[in-house]
C-alpha cells in the first residue's frame, strides 16, 4: 500500500478477515494488523470447523442466520471454495427452548422437524437423546480455517495490505482520527487513519477500552474464558454427523459436530475459567476432561469417549450474550462473540465496514451509554 490506509483493521481472526474483506471490496484502502501468526491459535477462530445453525429461540437472531446463509453463499461464489457444508442439526433437550426454537423457525418459514428421541436415535445412531427434539435442514458446518484464509485472500486480491506479527502498543485519538503504534517485523512504526476497527474479540477492553472510556462511552463487562472442547474418533462414517446442541436437562448446554478428518467435536458452553488472554494456561483442566468424557460416553456413543484430543479457545463474553459492534468518533469495535458469533462472520464483516464508513449501530448491539 502506497498511500495512506483509510481504515486499520485490528485483528485477522475471522471477524477482522471479514471486516478487511468488505472494506477492500468497497474500494477503501484497508491496513490489516494481526499481532500473531496467519491462522494462529491463540484466540477465537483458530481450528477446522465451526457450527452453522439457524436453531435460535430468538427472531431477531434467525433473521440474522438467514442473511448469513446468503453471506455465506456469496462468500463461496467469491472464493471459489466450498466453505459451508449443510449437513442439518439438530437441537434436543429441554422441552421450553425446544418449544421456543421452533415457534422461532415456524415464524420466519424454517423448515423444521419435531421427533421423539427414539425416533432421532434411529436417524442418528451415532447420538442418544434426552428430553423434545428438533431438527431443521437449513444447518451444519462451516469450514473455518478455510473460511479465514479466503476472507484474507479476497482482501488482499482487492488491494489490502496484511501485516501479521505486529502488536498495537498505543492508540491515540485525535478526534478526527486516530494514531496507531505498531511493533513488528520492521521495528517499531506509526499509522495514522480516520478510521480504526478493533476486531479483536477479547483483547478489546485492552486495545480500545481507554479511547472508548475518553469519548464517554466503555465497553460493556466481557468475561474471557478459556474453553477445553475436544475431538473424539468417531466410529461412524462422516455422513452420520450433524451438527447438535444438547439443552441438557440436568447440566451444562453441549454442541458437537463432525470435523472431517479429526473426529466429532463436543464441548461444553461457556464454562471455562476466566482468564486473562496475554497470560493464560492452556493446560487441560483434569475435572474439566473427566466431566467431559462422562458426557461424550452418555450422549455421544458413536465416538470414542476415552481417546480425547484437546482444544483450547477463547470466548468473550458479554453479559447478554450478544454480540457488541458499535462506533465512537473514529473507533469502531467488534467483541462479545460469546461462543456463536463465526457463523455471522461474513454478514458481521459488512456491518462492521457499513459503520467504520458512516453507518448506524444495530440497536441491539451498540455501546452502552
């Protein structure tokens, strides 16, 4: 890039990937800094699948779903790759948000399936099932890792620069604009713009917490927490494998689905341990595994319960659990994915470039104050 960026994006998880993607694609000159590695590990993103579902309690929510699954498909048409696997899902356990999923799904004309567990395990020989079941088509997987190397390939093809390695050590606003301090491969350097979006998840309260606290504003309280989900081999053929949540009755909320070539992953929601994400462990935690491996060998008999290979993820959250993507003067923010945000990633990147280019906030997830 020759000339000044118009807009530095903060973060290449797949948020900051998409966000860079649809700025480039607008013909806006776009700076990308990403303080780790291409594809790095170390935060939300990282791994080779992640859940597409349209199964929310939740009409504002399903509605986002379907303008996703049109994202999505015009991402593929773009790429040249097939990143979205419809496979199906299915929900089960606790009969009220059974209910609520598929009032959600009948409102907005989802096609969807009620069955009784036995029914389901019949379909599924690979999963056991507790409490109402539902099923809808219109859901599966999506090919994550792939999915963030085509978002950083179609906005490097439209002319963004990609700088990996490099830590913001200091913003400043200015107003009109802001100045960023970069460390990386070339030493220390400055970038000034009109324009900064920090896609970077649960790093925000550090990177932009203090611009936003001077403009009157803050974030809202994201919890970090480091999550321990794993893969399990699967005795069954891949095609056996949807995507699941358990609303379990007794017990923490449970998604699982196939990665191909790696096993079925199964995690529980939200139950880590909050963490700082500069200075975390990623040692499994011995009761978390057990607990874990207890569930897997009820719930998911298709697998392998005794031979886990480990992850570990961040999630931030936020106190609804919904997303916040707001703009204050020059600064524009992305945080409180809260475990469901990759499967809005590319209809997330389009609002985000609509505010860094002037465009107002979804009222459900602005800023507060």
């Amino acid at each position: 890039m020759t000339a000044a960026p118009d807009h530095v994006v903060i973060g290449g998880g797949v948020v900051g990937a998409a966000t860079a993607r649809a700025l480039a694609a607008r013909g806006e000159r776009v700076l990308l800094v990403e303080q780790f590695g291409r594809g790095h590990d170390r935060g939300s993103s990282h791994g080779g699948s992640r859940i597409f579902r349209m199964g929310y309690a939740d009409a504002e929510y399903v509605a986002l779903c379907q303008q996703a699954l049109d994202a999505w498909r015009a991402l593929e048409a773009a790429s040249g790759r097939t990143l979205l696997d419809l496979t199906g899902a299915v929900d089960h356990g606790r009969p009220e948000q059974i209910d609520a999923i598929a009032a959600a799904l009948t409102d907005a004309d989802i096609a969807h399936e009620r069955l009784t567990p036995d029914q389901a395990a019949a379909r599924w020989p690979g999963l056991s099932f507790e409490g109402a079941v539902l099923t809808h088509p219109s859901a599966g997987r999506i090919r994550s890792a792939d999915t963030i190397e085509a978002l950083l390939d179609l906005a490097a093809a439209d002319g963004a620069e990609l700088r990996f390695g490099t830590r913001v050590a200091d913003l400043q606003d200015h107003g009109d604009t802001v100045t960023l301090t970069l460390d990386g491969a070339e030493g220390t350097t400055s970038v000034t713009a009109a324009s900064v979006v920090a896609a970077v998840g649960s790093w925000a309260p550090a990177v932009v917490g203090a611009a936003l606290a001077g403009r009157g504003s803050g974030l809202p309280a994201i919890r970090v927490t480091q999550e321990q989900p794993a893969h399990f081999p699967s005795h069954l053929p891949d095609a056996a494998w949807p995507s699941f949540v358990h609303w379990q009755l007794d017990g923490p909320d449970v998604y699982g689905l196939l990665t191909p070539g790696e096993g079925v992953k199964v995690g529980f929601h939200g139950t880590g341990p909050v963490v700082d994400p500069d200075h975390r462990d990623t040692t499994p935690l011995p009761e978390q595994v057990v607990q874990l491996q207890a569930y897997v060998a009820r719930f998911v008999p298709g697998v392998d319960a005794a031979a886990p290979e480990l992850i570990s993820c961040l999630y931030d959250n936020s106190p609804s659990e919904d997303f916040v993507l707001d703009r204050r003067g020059p600064v524009t923010v992305a945080t409180g994915s809260s475990g469901h945000g990759f499967k809005f990633a590319p209809l997330l990147g389009q609002m985000l470039a609509d505010l860094a280019t002037g465009g107002d906030a979804h009222p459900r997830f602005r800023l507060p104050g």
